[in-house]
C-alpha cells in the first residue's frame, strides 16, 4: 500500500533466549514496584471511589498471591499417591467436618480441597459420633488432672492466637481467673519446653536503675513496610525507605511498667526537630517528664539541638553502648512485639491516618490487656497507675477434689465459690482486630 511503512525493529541483546527467565523476574518486580507507587496515589485520593477502588484491588491481589501460595504447596502433596499421604490425626479430622459444615462444601469438595478421597470423608462423617478412645473422630482429649474442656480450651486459644506461647498463655488465663502453669500449658499443647543456650553477658559498670514510673524513658526509630518487603530484584536491590514503600514509626516507652507511651508515624526519615516534637506530645500526655531518656546514638538523638532541648527539660540523656548486647534491649525488644503482633499481622495501608489508627489500638490493648513476661503476668497500666493486677483476683478451680487450701500456679489466689467449676471461655477483640485479643472467663450456665 502506498505510504505503509513497517514498524520499526528493537533489537534484542545477543543470546535473550537464555535470560528470559531472570527477565521474567525482572518484569515481576518492576510490575510491583510500579502497582506500590500506584496504590499509594490512590490510597490517598480525595474521591472516597477511588479510595474504595484500591483497596479492593490490592485485597484481590493479596487473595491471587494466597491462592497461588496453596496450589503450589498442593501440587507438592498431589504428586504422592492417595494411600501413602499421612494420614489425619482424630483431632484433625473433627476440625475438616466443621470447616465443611461451616462452608456448606459437599463430600467431593471436601475431598477435593483438603487432598484427601471422598470415600473417607463419608466415613468420617458416618462414625463421627462414636465414643471410645480410639475413635476415628475424637475431640481434644485432657492431658492431665485437669477436666477435658480445660485443656480444649488451652488448644483452642492457641488455634485463636498463634502467636502466643506458652508463658503468654498461661499468664492470660490467670488475667482471667484460671490459674495455669506453663509447663501445664506445654503438656496440653504438646510442646515440651526449650532451653536455649545462655548467652554470657559482660558486666556493665554503668547501670541506671529505674525506681519509680516515669523515671526512665526509651526511644527509638523503626521502619514498618508497607509492600511486605524491601527487596527488588532490580537495582539497587532494595526499594527506598519512605513512603509509600515504608513508614518511619517513633515509639516511645516507660523503662519501669514498661508502658508504650506514644507511637508517631512518618513519611520519611524525621528530623530532630520532629523527633523533639513527638517526646514533647507524649510527655504532656503523661503529664510528667522522665528524669533519664535513653536512646541510641541516631542522628536525631547526637544533634546539639536535642542536647540543648533536653537540658531545658531537665532530661539526662544517655546512648546505648555501640556493639554492646542488651544495651537498648527493652526498646528494640518492644519494637519486635509491635511488628510481630500488629503490623505483620495487617495489610498496611499507604495513608498515614490508617497506619496511625492501628498503632493507636495496639497502643491501648497493649497497655491495658497484654500481660507482660517481664512484669510476673501484669499489664503496663497496672504498673503504671499501681493497679491491682487481675492475676491475684479470686481465681476458678474446675478439678472438683482439689483441696481449697493447697497451692495454685503462681501467683497464689485464693478460690472463687466452689471447686469443680465448669468454665466458658469467651474470646472478643480490640476494636474488631482479630490480632488483638482479649480473653475473658465465666461459669458455665
């Protein structure tokens, strides 16, 4: 045809066919790179539509990423015949039947999803209420002296909270009035405890003891991300630290209760002046100002300008030992907590008033619920504002022979009412977070 001229040629490098796999990567990495920066703007459109429109769209992403993660782990467990699969265990077996009754599967579906035939999912349903111990459909047996529903419950809350061990819960049924050991915990849990080896610890000569509330503060800077990492396969093999790949977050905590005293989130890295600014705001909160603030030897923290500002307050402040283990333990260690049991647990979000939404419920459940190891099983408030702690309140005794006078699991509490106490356990959460529990008990009706 006149005036048809052919497209253009790219040319391609020398020997592509042997790179398509690692462009594949590539590719998949820039697409993600890409879609974070997109999400990001719309995350923060002023139209509540659009807003709505990508939430939605990285909520589906999110579930195509899951699907893909299982059938990847099922094409594994397909490649084994039928016959010699492991096989499920009674327990595991009463938990398939309620998921299917909960989804309203069929006996192919089943079969279908849980990998196993649909001959024994009829024939689990048909002996599901057989009695004896070697049902093929069992319920959580006891362990020891203690009643059935005692250790279902244990199993249950661990089912509930996978991040809890089991010192945390052991210490939050005794919040609850259901006095546990750990090694009792263990048992029903099935999971002998591990010692670690100890560590040797070289002696400090400088040590400031904390005596009283609002004695010793600790503050430090951490990076949250906000794309579930920070790796591309791109240069420079890192994606930036700020928004919207990450958040900057600023914590501060009470050395004595160990209370979380404020959190402040920014965009980037915050300067001395911001770092100075959030102190301030977390001080006039608590309506007192710590005597010593530890932190470590940030730029932030080394300016003259936070040197001459704490003067003014009349705050000593103190660095951490470079290379020093245990130095700043009790910040990092709580900068831990906050990712393991809050943000890891959330999709975070790209707009500043979401991340600083969850930080302010963790904040609060933290405080008030969250028994503390380091505190004998206390909350931080309970501490702080020299509150009874709920751990020494009267306390259930669900074995029916247990002599009243004869001792319980630490800490010693005397018994509510009579022994034999059939206990229901009733699990709600913070604000609807689902990583955010709290656990209350009552006689059972």
């Amino acid at each position: 045809m006149p005036g048809y001229t052919s497209p253009p040629r790219i040319p391609l490098p020398t020997g592509w066919p042997r790179r398509v796999r690692s462009g594949i990567i590539h590719a998949i990495s820039l697409a993600h790179f890409s879609l974070t920066s997109t999400r990001s703007w719309a995350a923060n459109s002023w139209n509540a539509r659009i807003r709505l429109k990508a939430d939605n769209d990285r909520l589906r992403h999110e579930i195509a990423l899951l699907n893909e993660e299982m059938r990847i782990k099922d094409s594994r467990m397909l490649q084994v015949p039928a016959h010699r699969r492991p096989h499920y265990p009674p327990i595991q077996r009463l938990a398939i039947l309620e998921l299917r009754a909960a989804r309203a599967w069929s006996l192919n579906q089943t079969a279908h999803n849980l990998l196993v035939t649909t001959p024994t999912v009829a024939a689990w349903m048909h002996r599901l209420d057989e009695e004896g111990p070697r049902d093929l459909v069992q319920t959580r047996t006891p362990v020891n002296r203690f009643p059935e529903f005692v250790a279902y419950m244990v199993q249950r809350l661990k089912v509930l909270c996978p991040s809890m061990g089991r010192v945390r819960i052991a210490q939050t049924l005794c919040r609850a009035g259901l006095h546990l050991g750990p090694a009792t915990v263990g048992r029903f849990l099935k999971s002998p405890p591990q010692r670690r080896p100890k560590r040797k610890r070289e002696p400090s000569t400088r040590k400031v003891r904390s005596k009283r509330p609002c004695h010793i503060w600790h503050c430090d800077l951490t990076t949250v991300s906000a794309s579930l990492g920070f790796w591309t396969s791109a240069l420079p093999f890192a994606l930036p630290k700020r928004w919207p790949f990450c958040w900057w977050v600023a914590v501060a905590v009470d050395h004595y209760s160990r209370r979380l005293m404020g959190t402040a989130v920014y965009k980037q890295q915050p300067t001395s002046a911001e770092v100075r600014t959030f102190l301030g705001r977390a001080m006039k909160s608590a309506r007192s100002t710590p005597k010593h603030l530890i932190t470590d030897q940030g730029k932030q923290f080394a300016d003259d300008s936070f040197k001459a500002w704490s003067g003014r307050k009349g705050i000593r402040q103190r660095f951490g030992a470079i290379g020093k283990y245990g130095s700043i333990a009790v910040i990092e260690r709580l900068m831990r907590t906050i990712k393991s049991e809050c943000t890891r647990k959330l999709l975070v979000s790209y707009r500043r008033e979401d991340i600083r939404r969850e930080l302010s419920h963790f904040t609060k459940w933290y405080n008030q619920h969250r028994p503390h190891a380091g505190l004998d099983g206390c909350t931080p408030d309970e501490i702080y504002f020299k509150k009874e702690p709920a751990g020494s309140t009267p306390r259930f005794e669900p074995r029916r022979k247990w002599p009243r006078g004869s001792p319980c699991a630490a800490p010693r509490a005397r018994v509510k009412g009579r022994c034999g106490a059939q206990v229901e356990m009733k699990v709600r959460h913070m604000a609807g977070r689902k990583h955010l529990p709290i656990v209350e008990l009552k006689k059972a009706s």
